[in-house]
C-alpha cells in the first residue's frame, strides 16, 4: 500500500514514511508507523449470518396435526389432532376455521408449560397491588376477559461473533502557572479485537405478538426443553410461525453487535475520551434453532380499551402495556423533591453554610432523588419494552480478547493566558 493513503490525524495532510517515522510535511509532526497502520487496519468483515433452518414437517407429524385459521385477525394456529380449537388466542374471535398444514418449519423444541392456568390469573390479580403510578382505571374491577394458552413460535440464534474496533482516544490534563493555563492532550489509537460467543437468543417469529412484548418475557431456560412432536401440543395451540429466520436475524444481529460492542468498549480504559473510528464484524458457526416457548396471554378492558398482559408460561415473568399514570409520577416527583429541599435547607440552615451555591447543590440532589422516585415506581409496572443487548446470552467467559493495542499517537499542547483583571480590582 502506499504511504499517500495515510494522513495526518494532526492536520489532515499526507503522511510520507521517513525511514523511521511517518511524518507530516505540512506541520511537522511525526507518528509511530504501527499507530498509523493502526488508524487504517483492515476490518473484520462479512458481517454477522446464520444457517437458517429448512426442515419442514414430516408426513407423520401433519398425520398427527391439525391447523386452524382465524377469519378476523389471520392468525395461522396449529395443533394435536385430538384437540379442538373454539376461539383465537390473539383476538378471542371464535370464528377459526380448519386450515391445511402446508409448508412451514418444524419446531425442534418445545419449553413445555409449568404455570398453570390458576397460577396464571393468580398473577394477574396480584399485579394490581401497591403499584403507586397505575392508573386510577385499574384500582378496582380488573376481569379476565380473556385468559389464553398460546406456544408462540421463537427462533433461536447462536453464533461465534469476531469484532474488531478501532478508537480515538484521548488523555488530557491541565496545570496552571501564575500565568498561564497549560492543556496537554495525549492522542492514541486503540485497537481491540475480539470474539463473543452467543447461545439462544430468541426472536419471536410471530407477526401477531408484539416484539416488546415477547421480549419482556425473556429468558426462558432452554434446558427444560422437550423434542417437539405433535402430542406436545394436546391441548394448547401454537402459533404458526408468519415471520422466517431470515426475516428475524436483523433483530439477532443488532442484539449481538451491540453486545460486543459494549463488551469491547468496557476494555478502553484510562482515558478522557474515547470514540470509535471504526468497526468490523464477522461469525462462524451461525445457526438458528426453530422453538415454541409458552406463553399465557391475558386481557382486560377498560373504559373500552383493550389491554394485554404476557405471563412467560415457564417462569412466571410478567409484563403488560399498562401505562404510567403521569399526574401521579409528577406528585411523586415533586414530593421527593421537596423533601430532599427541606431537609437541606435546615441541614445547611443548621451548619450554618446556607447561600446560592450550596443550595444549588441541594436542588440538584432533590432532581436525582425525583427522577430516581420516578423510575424506581414505573418499574414496578412492568411495561413491556425491548432488549437492547444479547450479553445475557454469551457464553461463560464472555468477550475474549484477541487483540489489545494502545498506540501513542502525538501530543498537543493549548496555552491560554490566564487573565488577571479581577485580582487587580
Ligand atoms: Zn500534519
Ligand atoms: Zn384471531
């Protein structure tokens, strides 16, 4: 490669190889050839993919089977062929009409059922206790209206995920004389490469579930799993699964890029500043794993509004678009904050140090304390909301480090004369 290439990361113009260092014919500087080369490595690439599974449904299982429609939402369910299917577990519609088994692919694992149908509602009824910021809708009256049994259709990804990322980094500190303030800043280059490996990440394959939702209710515990076949299914339906592996691996793949990401950022340390140039990623081993998770789906009406609950069927974990009562989260708020006031008030009053700034001091407190109020109350409502990473899922040990550079780069010096006009007056 040419040296041309490079250029100056001090002022942008090009860099020439003096037999020693790589040096700036526009401002003089000079840099080590290896943070150079550093600042330009080539990427990790390819991106992050997976195998995608193929397997459709034997003749023997569609024997065993039986699929159903529903006429109002277009649910596509399917079930063992002793059971019956009176209503839709999205819509309640019992309107669903026989349907052919055709094409599909075969879940391979089925996490069966352990919260019954009275744990369930149990559940259910116990959310509405001691929750500060529900709204005033739900303090009495909260029916069933609709209590269903549903295997939602997952797909599960794993991969080895490589990144490389490349950072600009910076140490700065700054000393003061009588007369000047002197600010150093040191540059470097730091490179990281790295691999995680990812077990299990679902994404749901169903249209109908909202993705929030599905992933409120993680992690189920996969090694309860049972082998599907169609008797797995007496007396419960399944989704059929309208969203593809490859329609669900996006969601896959920025769950793990963001994973190592954060992974590999959190090895960056002892610096001012740090911000990514660039980065690369690549996987081997990349598979996904056709699954049916339980699920119970619950709703409720209010005030002609239909809101659903989630219940993971496996561990009890609930969630549900309930929403936050705004006018009560304010008096929370404003109520923490005007005690932390009060109580610092009289502190300072006490120790006699009130003026501006302590009590700026205090306000800022009392804001920490509102907004912490705040958020510690609309957690206990359990609002679904979605995952941004996947780091539950890596394997033991994490991020293993493959490559770790911190380059020094070049230092830049700011002067600025202290002004002095107020000692003189
Ligand atoms: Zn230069
Ligand atoms: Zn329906």
């Amino acid at each position: 490669m040419s040296t041309v290439a490079y250029k100056c990361p001090n002022c942008a113009s090009s860099l020439t190889f003096n037999g020693e260092k790589m040096a700036c014919g526009a401002c003089g500087s000079q840099f080590d050839l290896a943070a150079v080369e550093a600042m330009y490595a080539a990427q990790t690439s390819g991106g992050i993919d997976f195998d995608t599974p193929d397997e459709g449904y034997a003749a023997s299982d569609v024997a065993q089977m039986k699929a159903y429609r529903c006429k109002s939402c277009g649910a596509e369910l399917i079930t063992e062929g002793t059971t019956t299917a009176t209503e839709c577990p999205y819509c309640g519609s019992p309107t669903i009409l026989p349907d052919r088994i055709e094409g599909g692919i075969r879940p391979e694992l089925v996490v069966p059922f352990a919260i019954s149908k009275e744990e369930a509602q149990k559940m259910f009824e116990d959310y509405f206790q001691g929750k500060k910021l529900l709204p005033n809708i739900f303090k009495k009256d909260n029916q069933i209206a609709e209590i269903r049994k549903l295997y939602v259709p997952y797909w599960l990804f794993d991969c080895d995920a490589d990144a490389t990322i490349v950072y600009s980094a910076e140490k700065r500190r700054t000393q003061r004389t009588d007369e000047w303030e002197i600010e150093t800043i040191e540059h470097y280059i730091v490179n990281r490469s790295g691999t995680m490996s990812f077990e299990n990440i679902p994404v749901d394959g169903s249209v109908k579930l909202d993705n929030k939702i599905s992933e409120s209710l993680e992690p189920y515990d996969l090694t309860k799993a049972v082998p599907f076949s169609p008797s797995v299914l007496s007396g419960s339906l399944a989704d059929h699964a309208d969203v593809d592996a490859a329609g669900c691996e996006k969601r896959a793949v920025e769950r793990v890029e963001k994973s190592i990401t954060n992974a590999i950022r959190s090895t960056v340390t002892g610096y001012t500043s740090v911000s990514e140039r660039s980065k690369g990623f690549s996987s081997k081993g990349g598979k996904v794993t056709p699954v049916l998770l339980p699920v119970w789906l619950i709703t409720t009406v209010k005030d002609g509004k239909t809101y659903t609950f989630a219940i993971n069927g496996q561990t009890g974990k609930l969630t549900c678009d309930v929403p936050t009562d705004k006018g009560k989260a304010f008096l929370w708020g404003a109520g923490a904050f005007a005690g932390v006031m009060g109580i610092g008030a009289l502190i300072l009053h006490l120790i006699k140090k009130m003026g501006s700034g302590t009590m700026l001091l205090v306000g800022l407190l009392g804001l920490i304390a509102a907004f912490g109020v705040i958020a510690t109350l609309i957690g206990q409502l359990k609002q679904a909301s979605s995952q941004t990473s996947a780091s539950g899922y890596s394997r033991e040990g994490g991020l293993q480090l493959s490559l770790e550079q911190d380059l020094y780069l070049y230092t830049k010096i700011n002067r600025k004369k202290i002004e002095k006009q107020e000692q003189a007056s």
